[in-house]
C-alpha cells in the first residue's frame, strides 16, 4: 500500500518543483492552465519557438524572398532537420530525411526491403501494430499477387508484443521484420537489438515504426544494427498536425534499396530535367516530391527542445511521470474499476500508459467534456495517458486522476451517450 502523502496534491507540487526539466513546460504555448492535456502522443503541443520560426519563414523567406528561398536553404531543411533526429534516434547525419507521411514512407521502405530481397516472400508483423501499416502492407502484398505473405503473429494478451513467437516465426523465407517500436495501445516497447539480431541471423530485413518512440524513449538505430525505420513528427517531436514523417536507411543499404515513387527530387540533378530517373546518392533518393516547405519548418523546434533536454534525462523523467501515474492508478482508480493494460514494467514500457473501463469510452468522453482533461481513446476500451515529458508534470497526473474519480464517483459518465467525435 502507498502512503496516502506520497500521492498528496502537496507531494505533486514538490516533485515538480524539484526537477528541472519542469521548466520546459513555459516554452510550449498553454492557453488554458486548467486544461490538462494528455494527448501529447498523437498530436504534441506547440513550441513558443515554432510561432517565431513560421512567422519567418512566412514573411521573409516566402514574403520577401521568394523563391530565391530554395536556394538558400529550403532544399536542405528536409536533410538539415532529419540529421537532428537522427541524434535523438542514434542514426547518423545522412541516414534520416523527412517527407511524405509515415504511411507513405513505410510503402516506400516495405517496397524497397522486399525488391532488395529476392527469393524471401513473408513479410512479419504482430496484431500490436498500427492499423495503417498493416493495410500498407496488405496493399503491397495484393500488388504483387500471391507472391507475398503477411504472417501477423498475435500478441497473447493485447498488451505485450509477442518477440519470442515472432523470432520463433523467423525463416528462409522471411524478407522483412516491420514492428511498431512502441505499439499505440498499450505503449509495450520492443527491444529494438534483440530483434534485429534475430532478423539478421534469419537473413531478414528489419523496419521499425518509430512514432511513439521518437522524443519518448531513448532509440539507438545504429546500436541497434537497424535496417529501416520511419515515424511521425507530430507526436513526442512536437511538430504540428500533418506534419512531414521521417524515414531512416542505414547507409550501407542506401545503394541498394530502390525507391519505388521515384520522382524528381530523389533524382540524381533535379534540375537538368532530364527525361530518364537515375536516383541521387544517399538518403536523397528516398524523397520523392517538392518538400512542404511550411509544415517542415515547423519540425525543427520541437526537436530542437529535445535535443536541448537530453533523451536519456527526459526518458528518466518519462519514467518517474508514468510511475507517478501507476501508483495513483493502482491507489485510486483500481478500486473504481480501472485496469491497467500497459506493461507494470517500465523497462518495456514507452511513454503512454493505457487504462481500461468497461464504460471507458464514455469515461474518456466526460473528461473531454466536462472536466477538461484530454487523454485519448483507443477501442476497444483504452484511455491512453500521453505523457510528455517535456511538458507534463505530476500535477497534472495528480489532477487528471482527481476528475477521472469525480467522473466515475460521480457518476458524470452517464450523461454522455458515447456519440462518437472523430478524432481523439
Ligand atoms: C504508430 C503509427 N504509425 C503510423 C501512423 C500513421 O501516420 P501517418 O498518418 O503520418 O501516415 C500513426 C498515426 O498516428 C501511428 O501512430
């Protein structure tokens, strides 16, 4: 049993004033001080810097400049950015770029695995992965005929990523390893190494979606061995609705790995205009249209914060944050009927922690509604807690637990007849 004062509203205050990194809350753009926001793994908040950075690019660099702006650093921002998230994603300079969405890229990286890998037809995921990268693949497999497998090895309790079944699954005839990194319900973190490792010695290829790992929880791609990865920028990174994904190739595989949307930026000299594709060097030759110029602009700062904070001191404070949460759940939110449908264990843990109801989705709509608290929902039945810890605190975690007990104590839910809105 927890000691009552270890969970005080007194006790939240004085951790958050104890740690440092609280700070970092004041650089984010917070309108409402009472809104608690708990949604920072699907769309992060906005960075005060962000609003300097697009004012200039707007005004001078489109405004003013022109098009003379490609030539004085617009080009390069896709590569310049994705260098910086290579740092926090243990890659290096040259093996990340941003374009397109996460889904696009992961066509463009599955595509390419699989022309790299003749004679290898089954394509490994788990039933923990992200809804959009498994119709990716079944829309790669379907073009192709019968010619390839997806094998989706099921996780035995929803919440754990089956690694020991899926590296049982590894054969001669597996191409590709795609695995969320950190799957969006229950938050389980694969251990990036020991798979890859086993991929490797199958002859296998591993890609690995990164979008809930990326600004949550320390990656080392190269330590790792890594083939591929791609991920969202708009989460953890902080860098606005739609904003352009990353894609990483380890650099001795750039060569080889062929691009299947092969358009003209990822050419060889763009602008000789030439009627025949020869792809760039490197990285290049992964992108594919003309960068948007604004939404990747707005990257940069939120990554920017994260680098300035250090991964290995924010995954600590992502630790203590989530634990802060377990306990209260365990102390107060157990009794009224919540599960925990997260790993207990925060070594396999990212940086959300679902909760499970029976009347969570009703729950999760009164805390929108009525209490000012915006977690977010995820069927069947998982109120996902995003904790960010650049700007999330244990106040937060104190008082989002203190209206989810009112909701429930108080019966608030009932009012709310689970009519759905779209995005949560
Ligand atoms: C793990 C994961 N992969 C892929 C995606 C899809 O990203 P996009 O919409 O940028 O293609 C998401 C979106 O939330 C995600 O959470």
């Amino acid at each position: 049993m927890i000691a009552p004062e270890r969970l005080s509203a007194e006790r939240a205050r004085q951790l958050d004033a104890a740690d440092p990194l609280t700070a970092y809350r004041e650089r984010f753009v917070i309108t409402d001080p009472d809104l608690i926001y708990l949604d920072g793994n699907s769309l992060g908040r906005l960075p005060r810097a962000t609003l300097a950075v697009l004012t200039d690019v707007i005004r001078l660099q489109w405004g003013e400049r022109l098009v003379r702006s490609w030539g004085e650093g617009w080009f390069e921002a896709a590569n310049r950015i994705g260098g910086k998230i290579g740092r926090l994603l243990g890659a290096a300079d040259g093996e990340i770029v941003l374009a397109d969405s996460t889904s696009v890229n992961l066509f463009k990286l599955v595509s390419a695995a699989l022309a790299a890998q003749p004679g290898r037809h089954t394509i490994l995921t788990d039933d923990l992965n992200f809804p959009s990268d498994l119709y990716i693949l079944q829309g790669i497999a379907q073009r192709a005929g019968s010619e390839y497998r997806i094998r989706v090895v099921p996780s035995s309790d929803g919440i754990n990523g089956p690694a020991e079944a899926i590296t049982a699954a590894l054969d001669e005839d597996t191409a590709l390893v795609t695995l969320s990194h950190t799957v969006f319900k229950s938050g389980y973190t694969y251990d990036m190494a020991a798979v890859t490792q086993a991929a490797h010695r199958a002859g296998a290829l591993t890609l690995w979606d990164l979008s809930h790992s990326a600004g949550s929880v320390p990656v080392a791609l190269n330590g790792a061995a890594a083939d591929l990865a791609v991920g969202c920028t708009y989460k953890y990174l902080n860098g606005g609705p739609g904003a352009p994904a990353f894609l990483y190739v380890r650099r001795d595989l750039q060569a080889a790995l062929p691009n299947p949307i092969s358009g003209w930026i990822g050419q060889r000299e763009p602008f000789d205009f030439a009627p025949d594709y020869a792809p760039a060097a490197g990285i290049q030759h992964f992108l594919s249209g003309t960068p948007p110029i604004l939404s990747l602009a707005a990257v940069e700062p939120g990554v920017d914060l994260l680098l300035e904070a250090g991964m290995a001191q924010l995954r600590e404070r992502s630790i203590r944050l989530s634990e802060y949460f377990i306990d209260l759940w365990e102390s107060q939110l157990a009794p009224l009927g919540f599960r925990l449908q997260s790993p207990r264990d925060p070594a396999w843990r990212g940086s959300h922690v679902s909760i499970g109801h029976d009347d969570a989705w009703r729950i999760n709509l009164a805390l929108i509604h009525d209490m000012k608290v915006l977690p977010d929902f995820r069927r069947p039945d998982n109120i996902r807690i995003g904790i960010a810890p650049l700007y999330n605190t244990f106040t937060d975690l104190h008082q989002a637990v203190a209206r989810m007990r009112q909701v429930v104590v108080g019966r608030h839910y009932e009012r709310h007849d689970g009519a759905a809105t779209k995005v949560t």
